[in-house]
C-alpha cells in the first residue's frame, strides 16, 4: 500500500514538473513554433501555444514522409535520369543510321533512275513503232465489225421484210384462188378470175387484185368461203380475225391466194362481210410495160406471176395490180418488198 502511494506521488510529482517546465517554456515555443513544431518533445504542447493538435500532427506527420520519401525516391530518380540520357543517346545514333540510310537509298534510286531513263531514250522511237501499229490494227478491226454489223443488217432487214408485219400481212388477209364472189350482174366468178374495175355487189367496184403464194398461211372455212386466218370479218358489230369467228374451222392450206382492195373498203361474200386488203398513203407502181429481168429472160412486168425467180435469185410471192388512172403493178418477193405502206389489223 505504501508502495502504490509512493508510485502515484512519484508520477504526479514529475507531471507537475513537466506542465511547470512546459509553462516555462511557452514563451520560448511561441517564438520559436516552426522550428520546434515537429520535435516529439513539443509536439503535444501544440495546444499551450494556440496551434491545432491534430492538424500540427498531420502536417509534420507529411512533412516527415514526404522528406523520407525524397530521401528514397532521389536516388532512383537519378538513376531514371541516367537511363534517358542513353535511350537519348541511342535515339540519336538511330537518327544518324537512318539519315545515312536515306541518303544511301536516295543515291541507288537516283542511279537507277538515269539508268532506266537512258533505256526509256532509247526505247521510245520503238514504243511509237508500237503504238502507230496498235492504231493501225484498231482501225482495221473497226472497218471489219462496220462491215460486219452492215452485212448483219441487211440480213436482219431482209428477215424483217419477209417474217415482219408487211411480208405477213401481203400472206394472211386474202382468200383460196377459187373462192366464188358475186358481181353486180347478179352471176358468180372465182376469185382468181376478177379484173381490175369489175363491179361488186352495190357498184363496189375492184381497185386492186392481189396474187400471193399460199405457203404456210393458215386458212379457215367460213361457210363456204376458204379465206385466211388472219382476214377480218364483221361479227358481234365489230371486226374481228377469222380466225376468231366460232364459226371458223381450219382447213388445208392453199396453194394461191387472192386478195382485193375495193372502193367501199369492204364486200360480201355469201353471208358475211369482209374488210378489203386496205392500204394506206399513195398507192403506187410501175406500168405493165416494165421490163423486169428473170433469170433466164426479160419480160413485161405484166407477165410475170407467182413463182417466178428473178435474175437476183428472188422468187416472186406476189403480184399487185392497182387501177389508178392507168394500171400499175407491184412485185413481192421472197426477200424484199416493191410496194407502199399498208394498214395492218391488230
């Protein structure tokens, strides 16, 4: 017990010797505050000399890590800067190889240059030779595929004019050779058998005969009358195909066909009445006095008739008759067409 007390009086007693010693020492610390501030003496009487324990605390707290990690850090920073001094000084020897190497590629390139240049001289005189002979074989292809597309084209044309609307249609709008028509004298003749001004039924008189080849025309029996598929004939108040008529049935083709154009533009055969072969714009033609050469002999155009063949190996499809003011003649052939434009149904 006495111990204890002995021990308390002792730590008392130098309590009160530190706070007296700490008391005597303020004026000292106040004048002195910065330079004492951070020394573990001083540093709890912070309060005695009007400064903040704890932010008194915390700056010398990282005032004393900062200075030990200078102490640390400076050292190694050194060395950091050593090491870019050489990276620096490899970089440039770098510079310097690559500077070098420039020059050395500029220098190849500059030789090779005058070299190929050199060959290029001489090589030009040799290259125009080239290019005047490439010139040359366009310009030869181009008058080839001229006559090409020329030759071409007269073929097509041909074709045209024999498979197109005006060879079909002088084929496909006209009657067998021997069908029966009625004239104005109330008697019948065949077909084939009119001549130009005859008169039909109503004064409708013929001004134009057609003598075609029957070859590949589709015909059709309309009553008793042979007429092609393709003519038109009145039905339901309107004209139609014969070929579209319920009554029409097919039949065996032809060997001739006629066809007439009349003043009415239409006529009657039997019980039903058909469009003539209409033509439009001028009609005209040749006078039967033209001499048109076969191929073994000239003669009158009038002489000539369906199968004939011409000096240019052309056969004739179709001879035309037209009573204008005087008769005139048209040829159709195979291969072109010596007649003015005509109206075709569609």
């Amino acid at each position: 017990m006495e111990t204890a007390v002995i021990a308390v009086a002792t730590v008392v007693a130098v309590c009160a010797s530190l706070y007296l010693f700490a008391l005597s020492q303020v004026s000292f610390l106040k004048k002195n505050w910065p330079k004492y501030r951070c020394h573990p003496l001083y540093m709890p009487m912070a309060g005695m000399v009007g400064q903040d324990v704890s932010a008194n605390f915390t700056k010398c707290t990282m005032k004393g890590f900062q200075d030990y990690a200078g102490f640390v850090m400076d050292p190694i920073m050194s060395q950091f800067s050593i090491f870019n001094s050489v990276i620096g000084d490899i970089s440039g020897a770098m510079n310097d190889m690559r500077g070098m190497m420039a020059d050395t590629r500029s220098g190849f390139l500059g030789i090779v240059g005058t070299v190929f240049g050199k060959i290029e001289n001489l090589m030009s005189q040799f290259q125009h030779i080239i290019i005047r002979m490439r010139t040359l074989m366009a310009r030869i292809v181009g008058i080839m595929m001229s006559f090409m597309y020329i030759f071409y084209g007269g073929m097509q044309t041909g074709e045209s004019v024999v498979a197109g609307p005006i060879g079909k249609t002088m084929s496909v709008l006209c009657f067998d050779q021997d069908t029966l028509i009625e004239i104005n004298s109330g008697t019948t003749v065949y077909m084939k058998n009119l001549k130009l001004g005859d008169l039909l039924n109503n004064n409708n008189s013929v001004t134009s005969v057609y003598r075609i080849s029957g070859k590949d025309v589709p015909m059709y029996v309309l009553g008793k009358t042979r007429v092609s598929g393709g003519h038109a004939v009145w039905y339901g108040g309107k004209y139609i195909r014969v070929s579209e008529h319920p009554d029409a049935i097919r039949t065996i083709d032809s060997a001739n066909l006629v066809c007439i154009n009349t003043e009415r533009k239409s006529f009657k055969i039997g019980e039903h009445r058909f469009m003539d072969f209409t033509e439009t714009g001028r009609v005209t033609g040749v006078p039967g006095t033209t001499i048109i050469s076969l191929k073994t002999v000239d003669v009158p155009i009038s002489d000539i008739v369906v199968g004939d063949v011409l000096s240019g190996n052309e056969i004739v499809v179709a001879v035309v008759k037209h009573q204008i003011d005087r008769i005139l003649y048209n040829l159709i052939t195979d291969t072109s067409v010596m007649s003015n434009k005509i109206e075709i149904m569609n």
